[in-house]
C-alpha cells in the first residue's frame, strides 16, 4: 500500500507541476484543479487563486462540524483567510497528505485532470 501512495503523491507532484507552468496555469481545468487541491487541503468552502497577485482566498468555516448535513443546513460564520506564495507549484505540492482518504481524493483528481491538454485519444493508444 505504501508503494501505491508513494506512486500517488508523485503523480500528484507531475500533475502540479506541469498545471503550473506559465502556459498551461490559465486553463480552466487545471485552475479547476488547483481550487480542488486547496479546498481539501484546506477543508474550504470555497478557493479562488489570483495567479498574477500570488495570493490564494480561502472562505472557511468557523465551526469544525466536518458533516455534508453541516455544510447544507447549518448557518456558518466564515472567516476570508488569504494565502501568499512564492510559488504555486511548491505551495501545492506542500498540501499533499497521506492517508486513505486523501489517497482516494488523490486518485479522483488524477483521473479528472491529469490529461485536460492531450487530444482526444492520444492517451488511450
């Protein structure tokens, strides 16, 4: 098992570092991804990046009730947290944990962005 989360995290690592690349970080997939990320990580309601300030916004709840039943009924105070970074690619890469459920999380989000640029097919060969 520690060998399929080792192989996880790397390919976490090559899919953060290639979605951060000058050409490709304004894709609406990878942005996608990266709001993903910060969300779990975070355990966020709601993340933007401004990519050209270098600051993420984080909305996050005041309340560690963790239950989708908290989340959809409950009034939450929130709290605006903001995030700087030097780096994206490395502030990313830092949010990668272990465990089950964040190897589960993992593999979703390779599945869904790992091959947002190839054409159609070029990955099924």
């Amino acid at each position: 098992m520690k060998t399929e989360s080792r192989i996880l995290r790397q390919e976490m690592c090559n899919l953060i570092e290639r979605s951060c690349t000058p050409e490709l970080q304004f894709e609406p997939e990878f942005q996608s991804f990266h709001k993903s990320l910060l969300k779990f990580y975070f355990n966020a309601l709601d993340a933007f990046v401004d990519y050209e300030s270098n600051r993420i916004s984080l909305v996050v709840s005041e309340e560690n009730n963790d239950t989708p039943a908290a989340h959809a009924f409950q009034s939450r105070n929130t709290q605006l947290i903001y995030v700087h970074f030097d780096d994206l690619s490395d502030l990313l890469i830092q949010c990668l944990e272990e465990g089950e459920k964040q190897d589960q999380f993992y593999k979703n989000l390779l599945f869904y962005h790992n091959h947002v640029t190839d054409p159609v097919g070029a990955w099924s060969a």
